[in-house]
C-alpha cells in the first residue's frame, strides 16, 4: 500500500519543522504549506489523506479552508490551535474538522491521533459491497449499509464524515438505548472523556443538520435531557 499524503498548514515554521520531523519518522510523505491559500493550492494538485490546520493564519484563516475542503471531500482535518476555550474548539469541529489539539501539544499524541483518523477513514472507505440484509439496519426512515458504510435518508444519500457515520451507526444499531457523551466518545474515539469535552456534542449537531428536518427539533437523534442520546425504533 502507497504511503499516506499528510497536509500541514501553519504559518509557524518552527511547528511545521516539528510536525514534519515526527510525520516522516513514521513513513508519511508531508506537504507544507504556510498560509490558507498555499495550503489550498497544494490540497487541489495532490491526494491527501488528511490534513493539520491552525486556525490562527494571515489572510485565509484554518476555518475558511476547513470549510472550503468539506465542500468537496471528507478527509480527515485535524485543527492545531492555541485558541483553548471550548467556544473556540465549539466552532473549530462545527465548521468540519474530526479533532482538535490544543498548542502547545506533545508530538507523540499528534501522532497517535493522525494513525486513529487514517485507520478509521481507510476502514471506512475500503470495505466490500454486499447485499446481505443482515448488514443493513433500517429504522426512523435511515438506511445504513454496514457493508459499504453508506446511508440514506427516505431514499436520499447522505454524505457523512467516517466520524459521523460511526456515531449513527452506535445510536442506529442499538435502538432505544441513551448513549452518554462519554460512552459515544470512548465507543467511537477509543479515548479517555473528560467533562469539558464538547466533541461529542457537536458532532451530534453536524449530524442532525444532515438527516434531520429541523435540526432544532430533532426527531430522529433525540436528548435525554441530563443522560444522553438516542435513536428509537
């Protein structure tokens, strides 16, 4: 299998001579750009595999171009920030992105984080067809083929990140069941939850906005208010 393709843009060089350093001792080919537009130029002419953003660039910031990716491909986008409030990282993975470090970082979690996407975005993207119902689940007018990793809403395909693919199909595939925010979080990122973390929670908002009606008025991804979430039968 041909190496991945990691995309790093930061305008700080000393962090991209770092990230690059730790990236190729694990055999990735690195791709360097030092502001958004760059960054976007190299994203066009190149496959990658999954890019690290900073938010904080001159010009066209990390969000206009996590947004601008997510308009046409759903690769992995890890943002790197020194902004650490939860508004900031709120915003950060509302706009599109799987995850989100705060600077200054430990390089080895950097890392350990880049291999989690990539794993979970190539099982996603690589698994065979089949047309064995017992790998399709249907309920409250979605359809998720397990085989393929595909869904549909009422007949219409919906184009989910693997991230929000692995949270439906949690809820979906164990109706009527409340899922806490630290079970979905351990179950789908397979890492330790602390209390402050507000991955799950807008990771479930970008969902609703793409299966539900009025993603204000969720009628397939509900609340339990002070428990959880859940799908019903």
């Amino acid at each position: 299998m041909d190496k991945y393709n990691i995309l790093v843009i930061d305008d700080e060089k000393e962090i991209v001579d770092l990230i690059r350093i730790y990236l190729q001792n694990e055999g990735y080919n690195v791709f360097v750009g030092f502001n958004g537009i760059e960054g976007m130029e190299i994203f066009e002419k190149q496959k990658i595999d999954l890019l690290i953003l900073d938010i904080m660039m001159p010009g066209t910031d990390g969000l206009q171009v996590c947004r601008k990716i997510r308009e046409s491909s759903n690769i992995p986008i890890i943002i790197i920030s020194a902004k650490s409030q939860d508004i900031d990282k709120i915003l950060g993975l509302g706009t599109g992105a799987d995850d989100y470090v705060t600077k200054p970082f430990n390089p080895m979690e950097l890392i350990a984080r880049v291999k989690s996407q990539l794993r979970r975005f190539y099982y996603f993207n690589t698994q065979p067809q089949s047309n064995n119902d017992k790998y399709i689940i249907e309920i409250s007018g979605l359809t998720i083929n397990k085989i393929s990793h595909t869904v549909s809403l009422l007949g219409n395909a919906i184009d989910l990140t693997p991230t929000e693919y692995e949270i439906l199909l949690l809820l979906a595939g164990n109706p009527g069941r409340v899922f806490s925010a630290e079970e979905i979080f351990l179950s789908v990122w397979k890492e330790k939850y602390y209390d402050s973390n507000n991955t799950v929670m807008v990771h479930i908002w970008r969902l609703r906005e793409k299966i539900e009606a009025n993603p204000k008025e969720p009628e397939i991804i509900k609340t339990v208010w002070g428990v959880g979430y859940k799908i019903e039968d």
